[in-house]
C-alpha cells in the first residue's frame, strides 16, 4: 500500500472548507480513484479563530502560507488564497522549489507568472494542476490538456464570466438596461461591488491567456490578449440580434489565423443555432475546434465553491495518482512567445448599428462609405421609429440603421465608420459588435 | 530521454488509418505532451493487400490481432476492429495478459466483457483506456474518472446515438415520419442497412451501461440496461412535444434512487431549455449531474473517423505518460453488482397520447382511471380534428387526447392505461414516453 498522499490547504473560504469536506466525505472512493489515500495535515488562513463548519482536529495550523508550503509533511500543497501577487506566489513558488505538487485555482497568478511557475514544477519535478482556474468544475484543462492530446486546435472560445453571461441573459430576455441588470447582479452576489474586473473583460482574458497556452502552445500572457467589455451594449443591439438571428455574448476567443494566434475578449453576435449561444444566465462554456473533427462544447458551472472544490479535489486525486503532466501541456522550452492581436487586422463579419440623421439619404452615404473599403454588405435593416413621419418641428427622425457585413478586415470597417461620422450623417458614434461564426 | 511507446495497431479503417496519420503528423507535439515519443511499430488487419493512404514502410505487418497483441516489440495494444467477440476479445485478453497497455474504441466488448478485461488489466499493471467508445472524441470517460474523482455522481444522461438524434431532428423540423427520416438516413451513411442496432436503443444502452459503471461505481453490464427504441415515435408526438415545452430525444440515463442505481435506454420528453434538448441531429452529448454542482454537459461529435482516432491518440499518449488509471474507476473489488432498473418502479412524470373514440364523455372515463392510480395531471390538451363536427357518416371523429403527469410511478400509468383500453373509449394503443427533468 503507498503512503497517503498529505495534503497542505492555504486559504479556508467556501471553496477551501468544500475541499476539506469532499476529502473526508469522498475518502473512499478517492483512494479507490487514486490508488493511495489523501490526508490533509496541515492548513492556513487569514483568521484562526474564525468559526468554520468544518472539523479541523488533528490537522496543524500552519503559521503562515509560506510555513505551509515548504512544511516537510506536506506533498501537495493546496493554494486557495487567491490574487497574483504575494502570499499566493510566493508560497507557490516555495512549495514548488521544494519540489512538492501545487493545486491552485488562481487564474489571476497563471495569467501573470503562469510560465515561472509551469518552468519552476518541470525543474523540480512537481506538478502544477489548475483546473478550477478556468470554468470551475467544468473539466476544460483537462480536455486540452490531455483529451485532444493528438489534435491540432483551430479555435477554442467561450464564455468563460458568469456575472456577463447573466447580465446579457437578463438584458436580452426582459429588454433592460446594462446598468438595470448589473444592479440586479449586484444585489444577487454575482458581480462585485467594484464590478470592472468583470464587465470590462479582464476576468475572461485571464482565462482566456490560459487555455490559448495550452491550445495552442504560447506562453500564457494576459497582456497579448486585446480586451473589450460588454458596458456599451444596448438592448437594441439584442434585440436586433434576436431578429437576425443572432445572440450576444461576451466572448474569450484564441484562434490560430495566417498572422499567428489572436487573443481576443469582446462582446461578439453567435449564431442562435450554435451551442454557444444556447448558455444562458451563470453558466459558463467553451467549444473547441479540432483538426477535422466537429466542435466540442463543455458547459457548465463556471464559479460557486462546491463547483470549484469538486475540480481542486480531481487535481489533488491526480497527484495523488502520480500524474505529472507539464502545466502548459508542452515543456517550457517548446513554448512559443505571444504578440498582442493587432485587432485592426481581425477578419469576420461586422454588426454596425447606426443612427441616421435623414434615411434614405443616408444609407446611400453609409454605403458608399463602405464600398470605398470593400466592404460587402449581407443585411441592413432600418425602422422608422413612428412610421417614417417627420416629428412635429417638421424635422427629419433620426431613424436606426443596422448593417451586417461579409467578412472583411476591422481596419476597414474603421476607415469607413470614420468617413461616415466625417460625413456628418449620422448622430452619435456607430455600435459595432465582432461576428463569429461556428 | 525515455524510450519511445511502441504501439501495435489491430485494425486499419478509417479509424485506424487516422490513428497512424495523427501519431506521425503530431509526433512532436504529443512527444511534448506524453514526455516521450510515440511510435507504430507493428499493424495487422484483414486485407494486407488493400490500398491505403497511410505510409506503412518500415512498419512490420503482424500475420493475426493475436501475433499482434503479444508481438515482444508492442507496449500498447490498439484494438480497433471492433465486435464483442474474437478476434478482439482473444487478442485484448492477451495483450493484458502479456502486461501491455490496450486502447480500444470498442463499446460492445466493454460492454459485454468489460469486468473481466479490467480485471485482467489490474492484474497485469497494464492501462485500459477507451474515451473513443462513448462519444468518441467528447472527453466522457476521462471527466467521470478522472475530472470528477472527487465528486459524488446522482445522475448521468445524455444522446450517445447520432442516428437516432438525426432522425428525432428530422422529423421534429419537418414533420416527417420515421420511417422517412430513417430512410434518409440510411442514404447518408447515417444508419446501418440493418439499422435495429441503432434505433432500438442497444448501441445506446452499451454505452450507458460503460458511463454508468463509472460514475457509480457498479459493474458494467448490458443486460442491466432496460431498453426501449425510437420507432414507435410519430411526428404528432413531436409536435405536441413542442407545444408544450418539450423535445423529445433517445436518451440513456443511468440514475442514483433510492432503489439502486437505474439505467434505462428510452424516448424521453426533455425541457426545451435544458442543454440536452439543444443538441440536433448527428452531434452527441453528455450531462453530468454531480452532488452539490448543476450539470455539467459535454457535447460533440460521437462518431467519425477523425473525431474517433482524436480519442484514441489521447489514450495512446495517456499510456505514454505513465497513466494507470482503474479502467472504470475504482478497483475491480469496489465495484458493485447491478441489477436491471425495475421500470414499473420508476417514478416520473409521464407524457400520454391517446385517440379517444367520443369526447368529452371519454376524458371523463380516463381521468377517472388516472384518479384510481392517485396519477395527477399537469396539462391535458385535446383538439378535434375538424371542429368536434361528427364524420359524414354521422359517426363521431376520434380525437387525440394528450396527458402530462405529474411524478408517479410507471406501474400506475400501466394498471391506469389497461383500464382504459378495457373500457374500450379509445382507439389503437395509447402512447406514452417517460419525462426527464433537468
């Protein structure tokens, strides 16, 4: 019989109290799985004192996380503190120096240090598992880690913030304001007081650099990924989706194109019929396209402590196993290095929603504009707010213009918005929203 | 450097020929993921003079599967000729017999003879992996034994037969029968000439019978299955299906009930809005209900020659790196006998479709049979046919009458059902197909 593996947990929130309780709870069928016991010996926290539902007799309390992580009982330490700097690096990088395992769900810290770390576990010999990093519970890390191990990977792209996904449900659903909804996700708890991480789409592009490494392999970096959030998003631009045959979502996409990979987080059109589009509220999802094969979509719960737990304890089971996978998928060496997408030379379709100040006048302007870049136009879709009739000064109604595009280069749609708001045809500046097909 | 996997390829169709293409086009990239190369050293199939795209030069061609399974220079035996008979039975058992690692997309092999060969594999020390039977390259099988080893499983469902999900598609969107919908898909390769291996459930039920078995622990068996087809299902059904918030789509669902765990292979009623109903003709997937979590659901193609060989390259390269997992999980001793789901003991809620010779009088004299088996009802919808006016002939018209229960047990609906046709207040045999709630 092999010694149980013993486990070292920094951090007892929710998801750090599930941990402990899965491992005792789950005790037999995860040696069954394993082949060798888990035992948690040793924990850390902010607060000792702290009431916690969880029994805690027999394990030591570890002075600090640093203390914890180079304890010599401890085989696999267990990081659930969270953020991308100290104590979580560098009690991650001590336990990893000692030639331990680590299990972390911090995607803040692999968005930032990810290759340091993945290079200091193929020196020492440890792994390095991040599961619950990305999608919680649902098992994407895995899947490219080792699922797709013999297939090339054209794009992998999804829905990777749940507090977006609910915001967009909410606004398409019932027609409100981003700003309504985002309330609502406040008072629910799920956005932040502070809910930019979330809304603009860094939370996504730090997922998003981490399975674009292991897609594709690059060096995970937050910065090569371009970031736009989802706060300019207007019910009218659902509801124009809606009749297109569209949905909006907001999107982390990595894609392999002739120029190298893009990284991209923004709020993109999915056709209604995709899986994709399918997710609503919460929940989370990414679709993988391999090498000749259909694509394969995983979704489920993206967040939640017991989401979250289930894929520490899998991680943790694989160590005791005695996987050893390489972080990244590959070894560091063969890692490529990232450049930002340079957004201006992105090709695919466009959804552009203007307010023309005189129809039809206009939409001869707008698309003469886009012409004079090439641009092809599949739809445009105007409606006189009160049946055409000028308002009641006798002046002209400002009346919504909404253009879909064949796929064309986003410089061009560029050039062209910016010769049609020169133009002086139409109020306000132009919505445009990134199509993606499946 | 760790010398290279030497594997043995029993089988050369399309599968096979892909394997050997995908091992060579992605030799560094799995040589960067697996830690050492991966190498085809020997193959064998029925037809050595066949005409083949792959390069076989400087691969030595075995004279049978067995030669090929105990050839001293193979590490891993790759079974893909499928059957659950000889050759493959005899050769697998011999490759774990000889300590070798086996990968087989084999689903009735598993399913019939799965504990023995596992057993065999434990024995010996050598993997038995098999992500390509269920669902091919939808990491399945890796997510209920690895990604999930920590998580207690109440519930695991999904569409594991693109056949039966093409035709269900195509009768639901056109209104077209069965019998139709199956031609066409026997014109497109979809469905074998005999196609009863499909339609009636056993491809689905072998597969359930593998998930099943993983995700609870039990052992795996075919005859535990209980089974029921596609082809009674009429578009009427469909139709009302969608009226009331429905789809109906060939389900295998294995179940943890407080009488044991059910495994059960039929037409099921599936909310609309859950993610199992979204997924439209050939594509497959599964949903994970795990303790505490919501559902977890993989979706993608579940056959296909490359998406096939996808699966079975990432096995390949799970035994290179060293992965020894319990082919179902847990160790052979833990595993627990099943006993074939008692379906008059299942509780649910139940769709009823019944031609009433005279109504009112006969929804009066079946609710009356309902209400002696204490069956509540949900929603009862009757239309007449042309007006409630009588036949020409004076006669009246019969009327489709349709029922959704409220969760009862399947005997009820049985004794409730015999009463009416004894009543004799309805023409032909009533339809009934079980709902499934998300």
């Amino acid at each position: 019989m092999v010694a149980p593996l013993k486990v070292g947990i920094a951090g007892l929130g929710t998801v750090g109290a599930e941990v402990v309780r899965l491992i005792e709870t789950q005790a037999r069928v995860l040696t069954g799985r394993s082949g060798r016991g888990i035992r948690v010996v040793a924990v850390t926290a902010r607060s000792k004192g702290k009431k916690r539902s969880i029994d805690l007799r027999g394990v030591e309390w570890a002075k600090d996380p640093l203390a914890l992580a180079t304890h010599p009982e401890v085989d696999c330490f267990v990081e659930l503190m969270g953020g991308a700097g100290d104590p979580a690096l560098s009690a991650v990088e001590a336990a990893l120096a000692a030639g331990k395992s680590v299990v972390t769900a911090n995607k803040a810290l692999l968005a930032k240090h990810g290759i340091k770390l993945a290079k200091a576990a193929e020196k020492h010999g440890g792994a390095l598992n991040f599961e619950a990093a990305v999608g919680a519970a649902i098992p994407v890390i895995k899947t490219l880690r080792e699922g797709l191990a013999g297939t090339g990977i054209n794009r992998v792209y999804g829905i990777l913030n749940g507090t977006c996904n609910y915001i967009l449900t909410r606004m398409e659903q019932e027609g409100l304001s981003f700003a309504e909804c985002l309330k609502d996700a406040q008072r629910l708890g799920y956005a932040e007081a502070d809910p930019s991480f979330d809304v603009d789409g860094h939370d996504t592009a730090q997922k998003l650099a981490i399975l674009a490494s292991l897609a594709f392999g690059t060096k995970v970096a937050q910065s090569a990924v371009y970031v736009e959030g989802i706060s300019s998003i207007a019910p009218e631009d659902l509801r124009a989706a809606a009749e297109l045959g569209y949905r909006v979502k907001l999107l982390g996409v990595a894609v392999r194109t002739a120029k190298g990979i893009e990284q991209r987080v923004h709020p993109t059109m999915v056709p209604k019929s995709s899986s994709i589009a399918q997710v609503m509220g919460v929940t989370n999802a990414v679709t993988i396209d391999g090498e000749g094969i259909p694509p394969i979509t995983l979704v489920g719960p993206g967040a939640g402590g017991a989401a979250t737990a289930s894929a520490v304890v899998a991680d943790i089971a694989d160590v005791a196993r005695g996987i050893r996978a390489n972080p990244f998928g590959r070894p560091i060496a063969q890692l490529r290095d990232t450049a930002k997408a340079p957004m201006e030379r992105h090709e695919g379709g466009y959804y552009i929603r203007l307010l023309a100040r005189d129809f039809p006048g206009t939409a001869a302007a707008i698309a003469t504009r886009l012409a004079e870049q090439k641009i092809s136009i599949e739809s445009i879709v105007q409606r006189h707010p009160n049946g055409g009739a000028a308002s009641a000064d006798g002046k002209a109604v400002p009346v919504p213009v909404i253009l879909i595009t064949y796929a064309t280069h986003e410089d061009a749609v560029r050039r062209a918005l910016a010769a049609v708001q020169k133009d002086k045809v139409i109020r306000g500046r132009p919505q445009v929203i990134r199509i993606e097909k499946n």
